[in-house]
C-alpha cells in the first residue's frame, strides 16, 4: 500500500525516493512498476556496512544487522533494475549506524566504505546515483559537565569529516560528488520536549478585595497596608511594593508575640497580596525581570499534577 502510494504521489509531480531495505521490497516496487505510468519514484537501497556504530544502538547497523542489502544484494538489486528498466530510478544510497553514535571514528570508517560502494555501483551503470544519505546518528550532548563530555566530536568536525570523505573518495575515483543527505532526528527533536499530565488540583492564592474584613479599629500597620493599596500608582509602585512587604513581615512578628489576631493576619497577607499584584501590573517591562519573577513566586498559583 505504502509503495504504491509513492507511486501515486510520484505522478502527481511530487518527488519521491523509495527507500528499500529488502529485495522482497525491490521486488514489489519492479511488479507496480508495471502497472503504472511514468513518471515512477526514484529508488534508494539501504546498505549493509561492515563498518559498525558505538553503544547500545550499535546492533542497527554492521554487517550482523538485520536492516539493508548486502554487497550480494546489492549486485542483484542493480541486475534486477537493469533487467527491468528502472535503473534510470535508482537515485540514493543509504546508510544508517545506528543512533548516538558518541565517537566520530565509527562514522569515519563507514563513510569510507559507503563513498567506496557508491563509486562501485555507479560504475556499474547507475548513472543517476547521486546521493548519499547518512541517516541518524549524530549524537546530542546529554551530560551537563563540562569535564564530562559524553561526544568526542564537535558539529563542525562532524560536518568537515562528512564533506571532506565523500568528496575526497569521488576525486580519486574520478566520479560525481555525492549529495549528502542525514536523517538526525535525535539532534533535531531532543532539546524539544512535550510532558502531558493530568492537574488534580490547583492551589490558588487569588486573594480578592471582597474577602477582606477590616475592624472598626484596626492596628497601625494595617490601615498603612489599605493606604498603599488604595494610593499606588506607577510612579510609586516598587515603593509600595517594598512597604507592604515590610509591613507584612511585621504583622507576622506581632503575631507570634501575641499583639495582632489572626483577623489581622488575614487582613495582611490580603492586602499584601493585592499591591504585589498591582505593582507587576504597573510596573510591566520597567522593572529588573529577575526581580519580578521573584517577586511573582509570591502570588503564583500552584498545580498538584499526576507525573506517575
């Protein structure tokens, strides 16, 4: 199903590789073949190196892989694409080493031997080989310690090993240079994470006006505390906000000394609560943004979330 809707997407324009890793595959793409118009799908054969990765993804490619042709394979695949017409396809090699490959002396012997294979089958009548494709297997850096390097190999020398193989090998054999594609999805995608997790509950400190109940008499400190929050304003703003906290610290401590009730305290934190959330609104971009986000940490709700 697959292969033939690369065939439909072929005629409709679209440039597609079929990228084989069985004759089994071959087989089906040459039977479709001939039910179909032109123009066909370009073909690309995966191939089985000698040359093998590092780590515990290393069984995905090597000569024991169960992934690609083999160089008997190979030869077969080219007869069979000459025999029927569709050499003309055949486009792209492919390798893949296997993923976090962490030292470049791997991927350095397995570009000698892909550039070599390349140059083989193109003489061998695959005029329209022009492609190499890597696959994966750039490594990401996952330690956080710079002493700690879990790569031996930078971007740049990745890249410079790639370049400098593939074209050195074509001008000794006096061939085309290669395209070169790679399929580094681990590089791309690992430093983007989505976490979907259900809240079971939110803990908010939403402290509204209407849930204050001021006394007749208040103490000092707390018709202070209504007196900035009815006064503030963006040219007073910090101000403000550094008093309220002050006052707040000192309603706390009358408190454990028996001076204020706990009406008092609630008064308190509602109105400092209040003027933080007036201040941020004040202030916006004016202020130091690490002093507003600590600031935030004071009034921020708070998620209880299921990561089991």
């Amino acid at each position: 199903e697959l292969i033939n809707i690369g065939f439909i997407a072929a005629e409709m324009g679209h440039n597609i590789t079929l990228t084989i890793e069985g004759l089994n595959e071959l087989e089906a793409i040459i039977d479709i073949a001939k039910e179909r118009f032109k123009p066909k799908p370009n073909i690309g054969l995966r191939v089985r190196l000698h040359s093998a990765g590092v780590g515990i993804w290393a069984k995905s490619g090597g000569i024991n892989s169960k992934f690609g042709l083999t160089s008997t394979e190979l030869i077969e695949a080219v007869n069979l694409l000459k025999e029927n017409k569709l050499l003309e396809q055949f486009t792209m090699i492919h390798f893949h080493l296997g993923s976090q490959i962490t030292e470049i002396h791997p991927l350095k012997k397995a570009l000698n031997e892909a550039g070599n294979i390349y140059t083989e089958l193109r003489k061998m009548g695959a005029k329209n080989l022009k492609a190499i494709n890597l696959g994966g297997g750039l490594a990401v850096e996952y330690s956080q310690f710079k002493n700690e390097k879990s790569r031996n190999y930078t971007l740049r020398e990745y890249a410079n090993d790639v370049v400098f193989i593939l074209k050195n090998i074509a001008e000794q054999k006096k061939d085309l240079e290669p395209d070169i594609f790679i399929e580094s999805g681990r590089f791309v995608a690992a430093n983007h994470a989505v976490l979907i997790a259900p809240v079971l509950e939110l803990f908010s400190q939403e402290y509204a006006e209407n849930k204050l109940i001021l006394k007749k008499q208040n103490p000092k400190l707390i018709d202070e505390l209504y007196d900035l929050y009815k006064s503030i304003k963006p040219s007073n703003a910090l101000e403000y906000l550094h008093d309220s906290i002050d006052h707040l610290e000192s309603i706390l401590t009358l408190f454990d000394l028996g001076y204020v009730d706990l009406q008092d305290r609630s008064n308190a934190e509602i109105l400092t609560h209040l003027i933080t959330k007036k201040a941020i609104l004040l202030l916006g971009d004016k202020q130091n943004p690490a002093d507003l986000l600590a600031i935030q940490d004071e009034v921020q709700e708070r998620y209880l979330v299921n990561f089991s």
